[in-house]
C-alpha cells in the first residue's frame, strides 16, 4: 500500500475539499437508506391503521427531506470531481516534466512517457476516486444501519451480518484476479503504445522494405491481446455483479422469513420489517462491497507504481544548487575542462567513456572522430548536460558541472545533433525556440549566419511557412541549417555538433562544413564526426577508441 499513499501528496494541497467532499458524498450511504427506512415505518404504521392524512405527511416530509439530501449530495460530488482533477492535473504536469528531465537516458521509447502520462496517470488518479469513496461509503453505511438494525432485533442483525460476512469472503476471492488482469492491461497498454509509436516514426522503411504485413500483425497481435484481457477483466467483474444479485436474494429472505417468524412469535412489530429490510439490505451490501472495493483499488495501485517509476528517478541537479561555489569561480573565458572523466549509463555491465582528460580552449574547434559506439557522442552530450551526474569532473570557465544547476549549465552549450529535429511548426517558431523573445531580427541574423535566410526568402510563406511534422516538408541540409539557426540565436559561446551531417550528401555535408567553419573565430566549436574529411580543418583532432582518448 506504499503507492497508495504516496499518490496523496498531490491531493495535499486540496486535503480540506477533498475531506469534506468525500463525507458528504460516502453520508450518503447511510443517509438516504436511513431516511428511507424511518420513512417506510411511519407509513406502514399509518396505512395499517387507515391514517390517510398521515400517510400523506409522512410522503411529503420524505420527498423533502431526499431533496434536500439530494442538494448537498450534488454540491458534494461537484466539489470532489473538481478536486480530484486538479489533483491528476498536477500529477501529470509532475510526470510530463520529470519524463523531460530524465527520460532521455532512461526511457528506451517515447512510447514510455505517452503511456505513462495517457494511460498510466489515469489509472492511478482513480485511487482518489471509485474504489477509495466507495471503500468510505461502505464504511459508514457499515457503522450506521449496523446500530438501526440490531436495534430493531438483535437477533435479525446477527442473521443479516453473517449474510454481509458471506459476501465479503465471495468477493474478496475476486481481489486477486482482478490485480492481476489490471497490472497486464496496463502492461499491454503500454507495449501497443510503443509499438504504434515505433510503426508511425518508422513509417518510410515499413513502405520501403514492404513490411507492411509485419506491421499489421503486430498491431493484430497487440489488439488482440487488449481484446482478451478486456473479457477476462470482464468476466471477473460480471462474476462480481452475480454474488451481488445473490446476495440481495439472501438478504430479503433472511429479513422476511426470518423477521416474518421473529413478527409472528411477537418479538417484532410488522411495520418494523419495511424498515429493517432497507437496512438490512444496506448493511450486507456494505460489508460485501468491502471485498469488492479492495479489488477496484489494485488496478489504480498498479498505475501508480508505474508512474513513480518515473518520479522517483533522482535528479542530481537540485534547483537550489549555489551557481559558483568557493572552490569554482566563473570567468569570461569558455575554456573547457575534462579531468580524468568516467561515464557508465544506469543499468550498464562496463563504463563507456573512462580516464578522459582533455583542455579545450576558448575560440577553438576541436572534431572527436572514431568508430561507431566508441563514445563520441556520448561524450557530447555529457558535456552539454544531458545526463546528470554529481561526479562528473567537467569545468567551462572555472564553473564547475557538479556544482551548477543544470539549466545554468546548459546555458554555456547550443546543441544540433544528426537529426535536425524541427518541430511541427513554422520556420520563425522552430528558430526562435532558442531564444525566448527573439525578435524578428535576430530571426533573421541567426538565419543568415546559417546560411538559410537566402533559401527561405524564396518561399512563398518565407519564415510562416510550416516545417511540417518532424521537418518533413523540407530537405536535410535545410533541416539542418534551420536547426544551427535556432541554436545560433541562443548566443551560447560552445557550439556543439553531433554527427550532424552524418545523414545529409557529400556535398551537402560540405556546404555545412562551411558554414560551422566560418563561425569558428566568434565560438568554442565541438564536432562528432566519423568522417575525417570534414575533421581536417579542425585546430585538435581527437580520436576516442573504446571509451579512451
């Protein structure tokens, strides 16, 4: 039950609402059969003694009375619905930027964060609702008709609460299953989530390579798994529902026949058996729902825990981390410092990068070149800031990486990798995104030093025109150029460049060359590449083998 209450810290700041929705709306399952019950009496009373007149109160007093109970209920419930969303909305605003922070080195797919934020949050959420009110609804239901009922006869309510403990064993038996299915469709939720992701992000080589039929078979398998566990959690919950009917069956004739011979001894009077029944009926199905309500909480547990999985990832980057510290003192200058660096993923059998020392002037441009997975790009990115680590021993300007937040950090670094991702938007959004409140000239500046102001000029929407999901209305080399655009306009002094002509032609990749080359005297430049060409014109040359310098 760990998840269960860790979920309530985000209800925390709405504890007061939430508490006092959650007895109005579980009051009434005692209130109304309570009401009912008394009610019921009086009139039996006044139509076995031919009382019209107080027949007639007696009904409009109740319908008074339920309206009135039926006012509050509303208000309640409003209140409590209107809680509870604020609360899953502060829980996916949680989730969202944890999975941003931290999903890069840890979620193998995007598929991970979508399922979690779409499907996995909404499950948990219902821990505040469903089965919890109903859990507290029972509970009062339980406490008071138990108190009407033996009053009435205690004999009727030791009869009527071995009937509610039956039940509550009938569905308690159904706990586990219904655990069960729940944490598998939650699991076959999130792996058909991944895989259409991956069908939709690799839909090009699906056509080229005519695995069409693959891809259908995987989403028919997937659906089909979905399919079958929806019958089994199905099946379970109409097994749920029958010992729900035959408890009602149970109920009614343990009250009349029992309470019929209990009226017939004389120990009861018969008006009385309306009202018993009402309670009676309230009480067994509390005490069963209790079985019931234990189960529903399982599949919103299951949620919860997948959820925290991603929560309770540490950032070692605290917000409140001091910018410099006595031992860091920041200068002007963007020297960059590596000191005997070490690097191994999470999860990782061996260290990918190890003893790497490296002094890298300011207003320099330096290529890592090696092999496929000899560490370059892993090195980059660490550098920038992708991956947080306490330990790592890199400095840019005497300020120390361990020592600063990681937005301060980042700060130092514009980073453009292979895939020039550019965002479905227009041309002037996806450059400004490097610079909150670019104004249209900078847009531009950064533009022309990209060498893309010329080429966008000549559309008909020129920098309104859409790029399309994923950049896909425009070229690679335009991709790209638009992305060291966008990283430009950041004014960072390191320019970081990722393989970042790795997928474009020859004389594409020259083109670019050309352009990161002119930038050269104004920024401290970064490139990985595993083309020695495009490395030739670099002041240092560094060659990683393995992890190694």
């Amino acid at each position: 039950m760990t998840y269960f209450y860790k979920m309530f810290r985000f209800m925390r700041p709405y504890a007061l609402r939430y508490a006092i929705s959650q007895i109005i709306y579980s009051s009434q399952g005692f209130a109304f059969p309570f009401v009912l019950s008394v009610f019921a009496g009086s009139i039996m009373a006044a139509v076995a003694n031919g009382d019209r007149d107080a027949v007639f109160r007696s009904g409009i007093m109740l319908a008074v009375m339920l309206g009135a109970f039926i006012v509050v209920f509303l208000v309640g419930v409003y209140v409590n619905i209107v809680t509870i969303e604020r609360a899953a909305m502060d829980m996916k605003r949680e989730l969202f930027r944890k999975f941003v922070r931290t999903g890069l080195e840890d979620a193998s797919h995007s598929g991970e964060g979508i399922a979690a934020i779409n499907t996995d949050a909404n499950t948990a959420s219902g821990v505040f609702e469903g089965p919890l009110m109903q859990l507290m609804y029972s509970i009062i239901a339980i406490i008071g008709a138990t108190v009407v009922v033996f009053s009435a006869d205690w004999k009727l309510g030791f009869a009527v609460v071995a009937v509610g403990v039956v039940s509550f064993f009938m569905q308690h038996r159904f706990t586990e299953p219904l655990a069960r299915v729940g944490k598998e469709q939650l699991e076959a939720n999130a792996d058909s989530l991944k895989a259409l992701s991956n069908t939709f992000s690799g839909a090009m080589a699906i056509r080229a390579y005519n695995m069409q039929p693959q891809a259908f078979l995987t989403f028919d398998k997937e659906n089909l798994r979905m399919k079958k566990l929806d019958i089994r959690r199905g099946l379970i919950r109409m097994g749920q529902r029958l010992f729900g009917t035959v408890e009602g069956w149970l109920t009614l004739a343990v009250v009349f026949g029992f309470g019929g011979w209990l009226v017939a001894m004389g120990q009861m009077e018969f008006h009385s058996l309306a009202s018993v029944y009402i309670m009676a009926a309230t009480l067994t199905n509390a005490i069963g729902s209790l079985g019931a309500n234990y189960a529903g909480l399982q599949p919103p547990i299951e949620g919860a825990k997948r959820i925290f999985a991603i929560l309770d990832r540490r950032e070692t980057h605290e917000s409140d981390k001091k910018l410099i510290t006595p031992n860091s003192t920041k200068s002007d200058s963007y020297h960059l410092s590596i000191n005997d660096f070490t690097f191994q993923y999470r999860d990782a059998p061996s260290p990918t990068l190890h003893g790497i020392t490296l002094e890298i002037p300011e207003n320099r441009m330096v290529a890592f070149v090696g092999a496929s997975g000899s560490g370059k790009s892993t090195l980059l990115k660490t550098i920038v800031g992708m991956y947080e680590r306490d330990y790592l021993n890199i400095s840019v300007g005497g300020q120390a990486f361990a020592e600063t937040p990681i937005e301060e950090w980042r700060k130092n670094f514009a980073y453009v990798d292979q895939s020039g991702k550019l965002f479905d938007m227009t041309i002037r959004e996806n450059i400004a995104l490097g610079c909150a409140g670019a104004s249209d000239d900078d847009i531009i500046a950064a533009a022309k030093q990209a060498a893309i102001h010329d080429f966008i000029e000549t559309l008909e929407n020129g920098y309104s025109t859409p790029c399309g999901e994923k950049g896909a209305s425009l070229s690679g080399g335009q991709r790209q150029r638009i992305a060291i655009a966008r990283a430009l306009i950041k004014k960072a002094q390191v320019l970081v460049f990722d393989e970042a002509t790795s997928a474009l032609d020859a004389e594409t990749e020259g083109q670019i060359m050309e352009t990161i080359h002119a930038l050269r005297k104004d920024y401290t430049i970064l490139i990985a590449t595993h083309n020695l060409e495009s490395a030739k014109t670099a002041d240092t040359v560094i060659t990683l083998v393995d992890g190694s310098v």
